[in-house]
C-alpha cells in the first residue's frame, strides 16, 4: 500500500511524496522552466533529512 502527498506552492514549484513501506520516493518539479528532480529515499534517509529539514527551521525562525 502507498500514500501520494502532493503540494504546489503557487509559484510554479509543485512536490509528489510517494511513501510506501520500505521508501519515500520525491519528486519536486518547476512547471515553469520544466525541471524536475526525483529522489528515492529508504525510511533510515527520509528520517535524517526530516531532522535536517527541522534544524533549518529552527534556524530561519530565531535569526
């Protein structure tokens, strides 16, 4: 079984989160210049970026 997230900033810029249960695959696309990159992440990969990911918001919030 897979869940599909998807989110478009409003600026062109659109994300697919496809998770299942070994692996997250992302895929971030800019519909106006046409680029896209896609990602596959095991579980163990997803968590440290989550982590990565919280640490720069906390960063961008108290500076």
């Amino acid at each position: 079984m897979k869940e599909i997230y998807n989110y478009e900033d409003g600026f062109g810029g659109e994300m697919a989160v496809i998770a299942n249960h070994a692996n997250i695959q992302l895929t971030t696309s800019d519909t106006i210049e046409g680029d896209s990159v896609t990602m596959q992440l095991s579980l163990s990969e997803t968590k440290e970026l989550i982590k990565s990911l919280k640490l720069a918001i906390k960063y961008a919030e108290t500076n």
